[in-house]
C-alpha cells in the first residue's frame, strides 16, 4: 500500500514570496490533516478535512494560509505572502474514517526555508 | 484545553531501559499514542492505548497509562542506538485531531 505522498520535499523563498505544497493521502482515507513542524516543536494542526469539507480550521492563519481538497481525495496548502516564522516541515497525515483508534498516517513532510 | 507536555530530553546507556513520560490536559481523550520521528522524515505511530486501559505492552515498549493523573509513559527495555529519535506523545480528541507534545530527545549512548 502507498504511504501518503507530499511534494516538493524542500522549498526554499524570500520573505512575502509565495508557495505551494501537495498532498496525495492514502488510497480510501477520508479524512485529512495538514500539520506545522516548527523545529524543536511538536506537530501543530493547521487543518483537518473530511472528504472535501472542512472539520477545523481554527489554528490556520487565514490572512495568508489556505488550503483546499476540491475532489476529497488530494490537497493543495498555499502561503502568501511567506514571513519568516512560516520556516518549517509541513506533515501531511491521513486517516481511513474517524471511530477507530485513530491512528494518523504521516508523509515525509515539506520542508520550507524563509530567507 | 488542549496541552500536552514532555520532558525535552533523555540520555540512557546502550542495553538499559528508557522511561518517557508526559501529561496531558484533556481528560475527553479516547486514546493517546507514541510516535517516533527520526532526522528528517516523518513520524511514525510505536504503540496506542485505549483510554480505558492502564497498560500496554508490545514487545519492548511498555505503555503505562494514569488516567487520575493524565500521565503517560513509555518504557523502552534494552535500549539499542536505533532508538535514538525525537518521541512524541499525542492525545486523540473528540473532534478526532491528535494534540502532539513538544517530544522528547532520546540520546542513546554505547
């Protein structure tokens, strides 16, 4: 079985440029979460959607972040302009359906370097 | 409210056994995890336990789980320096997100 696929691995901008990072989830997996690794902290959730509605957003800074499933299936997650604390791993994770123990199921990550 | 905490780091002896521990605030958590993250990659799930247990063991890991206290523990037996990572403890809330810790440095020394 494919893990969760997440493109490009390394990125690296100028303060108020823009960037784009790509999640394919697991095959079947409904539910979806874009997380922000900054280094030297855990895992922060930015987003989680269910099939291609939104479950919560409340810790996305909306003013520059957004993000978008259209087809329930892959998912696009966009800043602009960049500052310089948005330097970090980005972990897409995916889950079958909520109501089971819930595991997540992490990609590599997309590593973003604001300069 | 939603926090987790860990201790930041850990340094044990090759071959003795490792004990991580961290606490958690939301007393709604359905289950709790472990993960492992190794240098540049991403994290990957060691164990879970169920809320509604106290123990759980799977091969060296040993899950112990207060729920009174809200602390959780993970003891690794016989060390090895593979296991040197960052361990990241996580709770499962009811809106199904995992609320991660800020995880801990294991250091495995020969």
């Amino acid at each position: 079985e494919a893990g969760v696929a997440q493109s490009p691995r390394y990125k690296i901008i100028e303060k108020r440029q823009s960037v784009a990072f790509w999640c394919n989830p697991i095959s079947g997996h409904a539910t979806l979460y874009w997380y922000q690794q900054i280094l030297g902290q855990g895992p922060k959730l930015l987003i989680q959607f269910q099939n291609n509605g939104v479950v919560d957003d409340s810790q996305l800074p909306k003013d520059r972040f957004s993000a978008e499933r259209l087809k329930g299936v892959d998912s696009t997650l966009k800043i602009q302009p960049a500052k310089l604390e948005d330097s970090a791993v980005y972990l897409c994770a995916s889950t079958p359906t909520s109501g089971y123990t819930g595991e997540l199921f992490f990609g590599e990550g997309s590593r973003l370097t604001v300069l | 409210g939603e926090d987790v905490e860990q201790s930041l780091f850990l340094s044990v002896r090759e071959g003795d056994s490792s004990v991580i521990n961290c606490t958690y605030t939301d007393s709604s958590s359905t289950y709790l995890y472990w993960y492992k993250q190794e240098p540049g990659a991403g994290l990957q799930l060691l164990t879970y336990i169920f809320s509604n247990m106290d123990m759980k063991q799977d091969q060296r890991l040993t899950v112990l789980l207060n729920k009174k206290d809200k602390h959780l523990s993970l003891r690794i037996a016989d060390t090895q320096t593979g296991d040197s990572a960052i361990y990241f403890c996580a709770e499962k809330v009811p809106t199904d997100k995992l609320i991660f810790g800020t995880g801990t440095r294991l250091q495995v020394f020969p």
